[in-house]
C-alpha cells in the first residue's frame, strides 16, 4: 500500500524538476512511511511512497526494467502476483525481486495493456514506456484504490493517489466546480466522475488511460464492468458450495503478506465470515479488533467477542464515546474533498486501533453491494412490483396526491416517513431509488441554492447519474438495476473512499476479499431469491456461511457504525451550525440562502426540526472550502 504521483509533458520532453515531484509526496507522506523515491527522465517524472508490505528489501519503487525502458509507480497489491509471475518465468521473462510490482513490468511487456485483465486485486498505477513514450495508468475493477489526474497549462499532466498530491502542483489553478457542490449536497460525497476543484479528473473504476506524447489526450477505456444480464442454472447447494470457495481463495490470497495481518471484526455477517475464513487458513491466531461505543443500543462488541471466542481469535476491543466531534478537522484533512459519511469517525478508530498491532487488516466491505444487503435494496424491489400494477398516470394521481398532502416526517425511521413512500411510488423506479441514496432532497436544495447556483446548474441534476445507469444497466430486473448503480457510484465513492483515506490515514492497508470481482461476478449472476428472501439479504451468502457462524449472527438485524450527529448541533457543535450561515467559507461563496441557513440552524438547535445530516454536509463542506481555496 502506497502513494504514487507524477509529472507528464504531452507535447515535449521537456525537463522535470524532480522537486515538484517531491512536493507532491510530501502532501501525503502518511501513505508511505517506510520508503520514497522520485525518478526522472526527460518529459516524466514519477514519485512513490512505500508502505512495504511484501519483499521488504527489494520492492522499492519506482521501478525499472534492466534496460529502463518502463517504469512504473504503484499502489495496491496484485494477489495473485505468484500464478503471474510463473506464467512469465515459463515465457522466459527474468525476475530480479520476489514484489508484485515487478510482475506489472513483465506482464506489460508480455501482454501489453490486456495485462490489466489478469491482475487480480486493488491497484492504481501508472506505468512509462520510453520506447513508444507513453504513460499508461490503471485501477482496479471495483475502486478500491484511487487515481486522481489533471491537465495543466504548460502542456503537462500530473496525476496523484489524493487531490492534495495535486493541489501540491503550483500550476494547478484552483477553482470549485458548482455541478460538484450539487452533487455533494445530494449523495453526501462527490461521485469518481466529478470533483470539486474544476478540471481535476479521478480515473474510474476498471477504467485505463493511455497517454501517447504528441498525440491528442484520449478518454478512459473501461476494461471491466459488472453484468447482472445472465442467471446461473446452478442448484442452491451448488451455489453455497461454489460460493464458500470463491470467499476461501479470496481471503487466502489477501493474507499474503511480510508483515504483522489482522482484521476487522464487528461481530456482523461480513467481517465475521472473512474471519472464519482466515482463522481455517492460519497456523496462528487471527489479530482482531472492534470498536465499541458507550451507548448499548450502538455497541456490538458483545457479538465481536462471540466470533473471538468462536475462533480463538487475538482479540482487542476499545469503547469509544459516539461523541468523537473532535476528529472533524482530521477527516476534511485526509478527505480533501467534503466527506459527509459519519461513520467516518469510528473508522478512523478501528483503524487506529489497528495500526497498533498490524499493518494490514481484512475488512468486510463490499457484501452488501455484491449481496443485496442493504435495506433500499427490498424497498425497490417490493416498490417496482407495487408500480408494475398500477400505470404511471395513477399512480401519478393517487400516490402524487396522497403524498404531497401527507406531513412531513423527517424524523421517523424510513419505513415511517410515508410522505416519501407515496412519492417514490408516485415516480418511476430510477427516481424512486436515486432518492432513496439521496442524502438532501432536489426540492429542499434548489431552496438553500441562490438563484445564480440555479442558473448555473441549469437543468444539471445530481440524481440524473443515478437514474441513467439504472437504465442503461447489464440487468434483467429492479433489483438488478439498483445494485449495479451502487456498484458503480456509491461503492467507489462512499464506502471505498471512506475505506482507503481513514485507513491510510493511520498507514494501515485495509484489504477487502468480499470484493475480489469473482464474488462480484458470481453474485450477480444469482437469481433474486438467492439475493433477497423475505426480509434477509444477503440470503445465499448467509446459508453457505451457517456451518461457520451461529445463527443469530447470520440473521441479527443490522447495525453498522452510527454517530449522534443531531445532538452535537444541539450541543457542543452548535457553534458551528450557526457559522454556516455568516462569517464562514460557506458563507463566502454566494452559493447558499444565508437566511435560510440560518433558519436551518435555529431549528435544530431549539427542536423544531431534526436537521442533523444536513448540518454535518454543511460543515464538512465548509471545511474542505477553506483547505481547497483558501476562503
């Protein structure tokens, strides 16, 4: 696990001071403590920090061939780097180290850019050929790993793992992009095709891009994309048994490491099963660790410890307080672009308490995507077969009607907030679901945007990406539709986002078998009852684990990490609720209805109404105005 970062001149190879390279690294020396380097040659220039996980002594990069025709800078890890590495030696290739990194260079040279098809793992690399004077950069088929790049006035290209890395660049012109702001305002996190500071790019997930100097810059190609198009004929108990397989290899292959490994254990379905996993492969016992909280209604570490019992596991637990407010500043540092995930803060301390012992840690994420596992999934499911009876003009009349007289309910849990039932169902299904994902309603932002934001924004939409790859989906049915736009926006740009900066944050790499893209495959291709049944998700995956895991960790209702935000803008946070309405960056922008900032404050703070989410969008994104521009 590592950062990379570089320097590209397009047009000429003119020189690269290797400094601004520096620079750039230096913006984020958290990501690689054991090592750096920087290499240049004429027109590139490539950085690498190291957090040395595998060949500790020879793995340095950047890395050359012996004839120092390529070069390659590289973060991540390619678990089946051993089976590559072999099928070259057979092909005569010679190795000079024992690192996965090597494997890219040999692979390149073999198999050009289809060499990216056979590297199983999360990855982000970017990879010179001085022979046809390219640059050539790739990610990972799921996102795991990030790739941020811009084009600059002097006819060059940078690129970096984090935004900082290229805020480093003294000719990135630093501008925000409103389209950015509305999308943040509406998922909570700004999606892998967008960014804040205009003209910065993130490269997407199973996405490459080659660079040839002299020539035109091309768009992304996609290498790898999920298709939810096919039904497997297998019986149920073939699909447990094919299933268990997949996860055993999985979880096998990440835990090749050089250095301490542990993982995650919350005590839920996910990280209990990569953990039964990982105690069948070790000789020795499996490090785990949990977070639990002072408030029993959010603490799970008593089915944490069940599991450690279970399995004999190295177990460590730390209650933490749910009021963690003062990692704010901590998250808009290593975050850059607003983050308005709260569970951001207790996955910054089940990192933390991680890096202790380990530096390489198994998480579960990824089941509920690949699996069904979230509860919007059986809300648009069970919504499209209540649309599907009734045409649209009905519904429209019935549902609409009903729905825009209801009162509003914001407090109430979702299956309570019927006014936005009776809309979703008034709707079709894509808008049902992009606002189910949704985090501030389209109606409630177009009130707190000014009207210059509104004229500039035109008919821009955030929810308009949702709906159009819920259409345009490799799918057969509403369900299909709605997990493979969570694969392709939400995955990469909430849950691995939130994955990879806190755990980088604290120089740990997290590693996620649950989505190694075989199970992703596989689980696409099951048919629905083995997704969803009843009110389980997740069905088939837990039936296959349940000669592993007791039953009342397969089926226990699901928790995940919560945070009171409400009642810290009620309390300690209050001040900075108020701020946003005057005299902060936000403020500065011209972009909100100050007055009604206001009002939102007021609200909240005296009960009126639960603004809570809002509130924490609001000052997040206050703060990575500051870091970005200065305001």
């Amino acid at each position: 696990m590592c950062g990379i970062a570089g320097i590209f001149h397009l047009e000429t190879a003119k020189p690269v001071d290797p400094s601004r390279v520096r620079a750039m690294l230096d913006a984020m020396p958290y990501r690689g403590p054991d090592g750096s380097g920087v290499w240049t040659a004429p027109g590139v220039g490539l950085g690498h920090l190291r957090l040395s996980i595998i060949d500790l002594a020879a793995g340095a990069q950047p890395m050359l061939t012996e004839d120092e025709s390529l070069a390659v800078v590289f973060n991540g890890e390619i678990y089946n780097f051993a089976e590559v590495r072999a099928e070259l030696e057979d092909k005569g290739h010679v190795f000079r180290t024992h690192s996965d990194t090597e494997v890219i260079l040999h692979g390149y040279r073999q198999w050009g850019e289809a060499c990216v098809e056979r590297f199983h793992g999360m990855f982000a690399f970017a990879l010179f050929d001085a022979r046809a004077q390219s640059l050539w950069m790739a990610r990972d088929r799921l996102g795991v790993k990030p790739l941020h790049y811009a084009l600059l006035s002097d006819g060059s290209l940078i690129f970096g793992s984090e935004l900082k890395s290229l805020l480093a660049h003294p000719l990135l012109r630093r501008a925000p992009d409103i389209s950015a702001v509305e999308d943040y305002m509406a998922y909570g996190y700004i999606p892998d095709d967008a960014c804040l500071v205009a003209g910065v790019k993130k490269l997407g997930a199973g996405e490459t891009l080659r660079l040839v100097r002299g020539r035109p810059v091309s768009n992304p190609q996609r290498y790898w994309d999920v298709s939810f198009a096919d039904r497997t004929k297998s019986k149920p108990a073939e699909l447990e048994e094919e299933l268990v397989a997949l996860m055993r290899q999985a979880v096998r292959s990440r835990m090749v490491a050089d250095v301490p490994l542990g993982a995650f254990l919350s005590g839920g379905v996910d990280s209990s099963s990569v953990v039964a996993l990982m105690a069948e492969a070790s000789k020795q016992a499996v490090k785990t660790c949990t977070i639990g909280f002072d408030v029993a209604s959010l603490d799970e570490t008593a089915y944490a410890d069940r599991i450690a019992r279970r399995f004999a596991t190295d177990h460590r637990s730390r209650i933490v307080s749910p009021d963690d407010y003062s990692l704010i500043d901590t998250l808009a540092f290593h975050f850059d672009e607003p983050f308005a995930d709260a569970s951001a803060l207790p996955t910054y301390r089940v990192c933390e308490l991680a890096r202790e012992q380990v530096t390489v840690a198994l998480s579960g994420d990824g089941a509920d995507e690949a699996f069904a596992g979230y509860r919007r999934h059986r809300f648009q499911m069970q919504g499209e077969r209540v649309r599907a009876l009734l045409p649209a003009r009905l519904r429209q009349s019935v549902f609409g009607t009903l729905g825009r007289y209801y009162p509003k309910a914001d407090w109430a849990p979702r299956p309570l907030r019927a006014k936005s039932t009776l809309l979703e169902l008034a709707g079709e299904g894509g808008e049902a679901y992009a606002a189910s994902v949704g985090v501030t309603p389209y109606d409630l932002r177009r009130r707190l945007f000014t009207q210059d934001v509104k004229t500039a924004l035109g008919a821009y939409r955030a929810e308009d990406r949702y709906i159009a790859a819920m259409a345009n989906a490799p799918a057969r049915d509403a369900l299909d539709r709605a997990q493979y736009a969570d694969i392709r926006i939400w995955l990469p740009g909430d849950i691995l986002t939130k994955t990879d900066r806190m755990s980088m944050a604290v120089s740990l790499e997290a590693r996620e078998p649950l989505l190694d893209h075989r199970i992703v495959e596989f689980a696409a291709r099951l048919p629905v009852s083995q997704r969803i049944r009843g009110n389980s998700g997740k069905y088939l995956m837990k039936k296959a684990m349940e000669p592993y895991l007791p039953q009342d960790i397969l089926y226990r209702p699901k928790m995940g990490f919560v945070t009171p935000i409400s009642d810290w803008f009620r309390g300690p946070l209050a001040g900075e609720a108020t701020a946003v309405a005057g005299g902060s960056a936000l403020a500065k922008t011209g972009w909100f209805d100050t007055k009604l900032l206001g009002k939102v404050a007021a609200d909240h703070r005296s009960g009126l109404a639960d603004h809570g989410r809002l509130l924490w969008q609001l000052v997040m994104l206050d703060k990575a105005l500051g870091r970005l521009f200065g305001l």
